[in-house]
C-alpha cells in the first residue's frame, strides 16, 4: 500500500488500523464483503508489521485506535478485532461500515446496469 509522501508515521497507522477494522466489521459484524480476502491479508500483515516496529514508541499510542491493536503483531484474521473497541467508536465504524456497503453495492449495481 503506497501513502502520500507527506503522510506521518501516525496518518499511515490510523489509516491501516480503520481499514482492518472497518472491513472486520464488514465481514464478521455484517457479513458482507467489499474487499477480496487476499487484500484484506495484506493489509493485516502491513498493519501486524508496523504493529511490532512502532508499539514501543510514543507515536504508536497517537493512534486513534492503538488500544485494539496493542497485541496485534501476528496479522490474524482480525475476528475479534472490533469487539475491542470502546462502545463509541465501535459504533461510529459501524455506521460508517454499512455506508460502505451501501455505496459498494450502488456502484456494483451500476455497473451492471451499464
């Protein structure tokens, strides 16, 4: 996964964090899917990596949800992942989960139609 070059180590790590938990939720939570799995597992080893090179460091806990991935250096399938939230920001994933879906399957419809 490439990021903008001016991207902080915390932007890179708040980014891959909400997208492992956003498409846990999609497909654990919703049961839905609008990844293939094999992205999803490269996005959970890059994650599982940078995990163990940055958990030590201060910047780590800058993250909006470093407490769900403090032990996270594996890159497992996540089943759990979102059931680590705090009830707030488990339900702002959730909401916002299921807006992407919506839009997945209005533009995959659209495709269709085409």
């Amino acid at each position: 996964m490439k990021f903008p070059e001016h991207w902080t180590t915390v932007d890179k790590l708040n980014r891959l964090e909400r997208m492992v938990l956003l498409h846990s939720i999609i497909y654990y939570d919703l049961n839905e899917s609008v990844i293939s799995d094999d992205y999803y597992n490269k996005l959970t080893r890059l994650l599982a990596k940078k995990v163990t090179h940055y958990k030590d460091k201060p910047v780590f806990k800058k993250t909006m949800y470093w407490y769900v991935f403090e032990d996270y250096t594996d890159g497992s399938t996540g089943f759990d992942l979102a059931h680590r939230l705090k009830k707030k920001d488990y339900k702002y994933l959730y909401t916002l989960a299921t807006h992407i879906i919506q839009r997945y399957k209005e533009k995959t419809l659209g495709r269709r139609l085409n």
